[in-house]
C-alpha cells in the first residue's frame, strides 16, 4: 500500500478533532462543526454568498463549479460510505476502505 504521508497527516487531524473537540454521543456527535469541511470549503469560495447547502445535490452543484477533482470525491464517498455501507449495509472491506480513501483525498484537498 503506498503511503501518503501529508494524507495520512489531515486523516490523523481529523480523526483527533472529531475525538477530542465534537464530542461524541452514542452515534451522533454534539458538535456538528468539526464535521461540517465541505461547508466551510465552500464558504471560503462562495463568500458573503453561502448558503447552507440542503441536499447532496446542491452540494454537487456547487463543487461541481469550483473543484470537479473534489467533487469525484465527495461523490464517491458518499456513494460507498453513506449509500452502500449505511443504506444497503454492505459487508465489504474492500468497498468501506475505497469509501475512507476517497474522504482522506477530499480531506486532503479541504485542509
């Protein structure tokens, strides 16, 4: 498996913001703004602008304008994480770790 350290570096940020700061409760977290990156990528483009976007459509849409790269991401994971592996509850490793490698690109490119 290759390594990527810068990667590996957002991932491990990540994963620490939402341990230490978001504040977990059972399967929901208490403070929604450490989970909210796509949002503030798009505030930082869309400025006074912004709008909270209201489905993963309008988050298409919109990414689909700024960042096509990040948008094959975003679509990816959510495809394999959200559909396949919360929705259809897939059994596949293989599936879940293309859906955690598709976030740590986009996380990538957000941080």
């Amino acid at each position: 498996m290759t390594s990527y350290p810068e990667i590996d570096r957002y991932l491990a940020n990540a994963r620490e913001i939402l341990s230490t700061k978001a504040r977990k409760d059972g399967n929901e977290y208490l403070d929604i703004k450490y989970v909210q990156m796509v949002d503030e990528y798009l505030k930082k483009k869309e400025g006074i602008k912004f709008i909270k976007p209201k489905s993963i459509d309008d988050y298409r849409i919109r990414l689909r304008k700024y960042n096509k790269t990040l948008l094959s991401y975003l679509n990816e994971a959510y495809d394999t994480l959200h559909l396949a592996g919360y929705y259809h509850g897939t059994p596949s490793v293989r599936t879940i770790k293309e859906g955690l490698g598709a976030t740590t690109k986009m996380l990538a490119m957000i941080g």
